[in-house]
C-alpha cells in the first residue's frame, strides 16, 4: 500500500464508518507498522501537516467527499502533502 512508496510517517484520515470498519480488525500497532502516525476523524477540526503524506479511507458518500475538498480548498496551502484517497467500496456516480 502506501507505506511502501512513502518516505515518512503518514497521517491517516477516516469517517465514522471506515472508523467502525478498521478498529474491528487493526489495532493502533498494527496501523503504526504501516508507518501511520496518527489517525484522525474526517469530521473535526484537524491540524495541518503540510509535510506529511495523508491517507483519507472513507465510504463513499457525497459528505465524506466534501469534507476532503475542503481540505484543499482554501486559499492556504493544502493540509498536506501527498494524499492517497481510498474508498471502502466502489463509487457510483
């Protein structure tokens, strides 16, 4: 996955249910071992870490999507570095 091309540590970004969904088969070890060092809900108020790579795992709905385009979408620089965005399941348009 990501670790594998990523220089760094990661931050790993997720909605409440890809939350529910990893916390049921990873433990925060397991997450560190793929060199995540942090994770964080999509809903909050998050730090910025425009030197970190992030990962956004999410479900595909139209609000998870728009919380990560506000991330970018300022005037400021983005939030982060590199971003690697993947979806619990396939999305339909």
């Amino acid at each position: 996955m990501c670790a594998a091309t990523c220089e760094g540590w990661m931050l790993l970004v997720m909605d409440a249910v890809a939350t529910r969904t990893i916390s049921s088969v990873l433990g925060m070890y397991d997450i560190m071992e793929a060199k995540v060092t942090l994770v964080e809900q999509l809903t909050m108020a998050r730090q910025p870490f425009r030197e970190m790579e992030v990962i956004y795992l999410l479900s595909p709905t139209e609000e998870s999507v728009s919380y990560v385009l506000n991330d970018f979408q300022s005037d400021r620089r983005a939030n982060y570095g590199d971003v690697h965005l993947f979806f619990l399941s396939p999305v339909s348009f």
